[in-house]
C-alpha cells in the first residue's frame, strides 16, 4: 500500500477512536485526545484548529502527522492546527515502551468520581466483562497528582505511576490507555469506565465491593482478540450514529 493512502487511513482510525470514545462518554465537550505512533520518528495525534466542534465530531482531518519533538511530521501538517497541551502525555507514554504504540486520554467522569470517592478498583464481577475484570485484577494504578501534563517532567511522573500497567487513574482529572492499536486503547477505557460505574452503583446501593471468588478465574478465559477486539470495535462503530466507514 502506499505511504499516504497508509497514513489517511490511520487517520481516519484514530479520528474513529476519538467518536467512539466521546460516544461512550469517556470524553465531553473539547478535551481529551488519542494518538498513534507510526514509525521511530513520527506519530499521529488529535490536533486543534480554529474550526474544531469538539472529540465527538472529530474529523480525520483534525488528525496530524508530528514528530516526537512536537513539530510538524511533514510539510504543512500543522498550518492551521495546533498539538494539543497535553502532548507529553502521549509522547512520554509512547517513549516508555515500543508496545505502547496507540493512547487514549481521556476524561471519563465515572471513573474519576469514584477513585475520589476512594474506591479501587477492584474485579468485583466476572463474566459480565472479562477484559474488564482482568485488568482490574492486574491492579489499575493511580497517578495522584490533578495537574495538566503539559510537560515531559509531569508526563514522565505519570508514566511512571503507571508503572507497566496499560491504564493510569489521573487523580482529579481522567486517564491514560496505552495499547498496541487504537481499538484496544479505547476498548480499554470502555472496560474501565465500565467498571467504576458499576462500583458506583453497588457504592449507591450500600452494597460492599467484594471481589469475585478465586475459584471463578479458571473459568473467566481470554476470550481472544477476535472477540474482544475485532466484534467489540465493529459494535462500537456501528452505534456511532454518523456511522463512518
Ligand atoms: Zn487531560
């Protein structure tokens, strides 16, 4: 395939992911962003301009080519668009590992009003949603500090909090996903933000969060990427209601 025709439908994915996440309300109004690394030097990101109508209208357009030191990737790529403040968030994820090669930043309210209403999350269910619950096993780490991450200091700090995990709380504020493509960076946050409402609604509920029996885990499977992925994205595609290709 072609470099470009390559390089467009990136972006139309990670503008896809962008709607996806805004329509599961992980994101609202103009903040929040996904990026992709593309090669060693170059990445993707969610960009601003003068004509932007916020993460749910994202258009593929609004996606541009940059460099690791947040200066247009190609000729032209950023006239008229700006890189959004928190790139650092974005580039110091990506740098810490060569897995972590699609991030969703995010701001979904949920799972920031329940890590400041102190709880952790925990896999208080099962077979309700399995990558949800095995993420929550694995421990879902907080960043606490609810500053903007508007430089690579604060971005490393995050990184660092993070510390492997594919997901980061950041306290106050939202979260960062990192994967190995754009569908499961969302998807990831989809399962978070799954989670914390359940864990608000049980809260709600004067139910206590218990976490499941051990015994259940043998039976909780990976139910594989073509199921948890590939199904999973083509639902959440097919419920945006401008339904883009
Ligand atoms: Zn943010």
């Amino acid at each position: 395939m072609h470099m470009a025709e390559m390089l467009d439908q990136q972006r139309n994915l990670v503008a896809q992911g962008c709607r996806v996440a805004a329509a599961r309300g992980l994101v609202d109004g103009i903040l929040g962003h996904l990026s992709l690394r593309v090669d060693d030097d170059h990445l993707l990101v969610r960009c601003r301009s003068d004509t932007d109508t916020g993460v749910a209208f994202t258009r593929p357009s609004d996606i541009r080519l940059i460099t690791f030191d947040g200066t247009a990737g190609a000729d032209g790529e950023l006239d008229g668009y700006r890189v959004p403040n928190e790139l650092p968030v974005h580039l110091e994820t990506m740098r810490a590992d060569a897995g972590h090669r699609a991030v969703a930043h995010l701001h979904p309210p949920s799972v920031v009003a329940a890590d400041l209403a102190g709880i952790t999350m925990r896999p208080i269910y099962g077979a309700y949603d399995i990558p949800g619950t095995r993420l929550a096993r694995d421990g879902v780490p907080v960043y606490e500090r609810a500053v903007l991450i508007r430089n690579s200091a604060l971005g490393r700090e995050m990184v660092a909090a993070m510390g492997g995990a594919p997901v980061v709380i950041c306290r106050g504020h939202g979260i960062t996903s990192a994967a190995a493509t754009v569908q499961q960076a969302v998807l990831q946050g989809i399962s978070l933000d799954k989670l914390a409402q359940m864990s608000l609604r049980v809260c709600a509920a004067r139910g206590a969060l218990r976490e499941i029996d051990d015994s259940s885990w043998d039976d909780l499977p990976d139910l594989g990427s073509g199921f948890n992925i590939d199904a999973a994205w083509r639902h959440e595609v097919a419920r945006l209601s401008d339904h883009p290709s």
